[in-house]
C-alpha cells in the first residue's frame, strides 16, 4: 500500500505561518524600530546600517517606520511570487532577524546604560 502524503522539512513552518508573520511583526518591525530608536537618543551609539543611520539621521523615528514598511512591503512581494511551501521562508527570516536585531539592541542598550 502507497502512502500519498508526502512530509517535507517546511510542514512544520508552513502549519506556524500566520504565527511567523505576527512574531516578524512583533520583532522586526515593533521591537527593532524601538530598539533602534532608543540607541539613538541614549547618545553615542554607531547605527551599524548605514541606510538606517541616514534615515534615523534625516528623518528621525519616522525614517526608521517608513524603512521597515517598504521592507515589509518588499518581504510581502516576495512572499506572494513564491511558491507555497517555500515562501515560508519570508516570514521565518523576518522573524529570525527581528529576534537578532531586538536582542543585540537590547544588548547595546544596556551596556550603554551600565557602564
């Protein structure tokens, strides 16, 4: 007898999607935009993106909104000229990434606040 499902490495992800893009949301959009702005006001700390640091530095808080949503707009595109499963893959770096980026600036932030 032939089994007609066949498993793929993604179906976990794939089942978790809706998850990985409020958890992308959440970490790249909300928490590295915060992070991010709070390194900026607690005084002498080098944004490592040279793109953010014009952006924040032009334009302030808004510079760093306005360049999370063309990222996520980007991410989205991406995301719908994909196939399904593999565009799984947009959300889950998003949430990868936001996790790094909040979690180092968490990091910057209190070094820079302890010392």
């Amino acid at each position: 007898m032939e089994n007609s499902a066949v498993v793929s490495p993604l179906d976990g992800f794939v089942e978790m999607r809706s998850w990985l893009w409020w958890l992308s949301i959440t970490f790249y959009g909300i928490g590295d935009v915060l992070t991010t702005a709070t390194t900026q006001l607690a005084g002498p700390v080098a944004e490592g993106s040279p793109v953010v640091g014009w952006a924040a530095g032009a334009y302030g808080l808004l510079g760093l909104v306005g360049l999370k949503i063309v990222a996520f707009a980007v991410a989205y595109a991406v995301w719908r000229s994909v196939d399904h499963p593999h565009n799984v893959g947009v959300p889950l770096a998003l949430s990868v990434l936001g996790v790094g980026l909040t979690t180092w600036n968490l990091v910057v932030i209190g070094a820079t606040f302890s010392g």
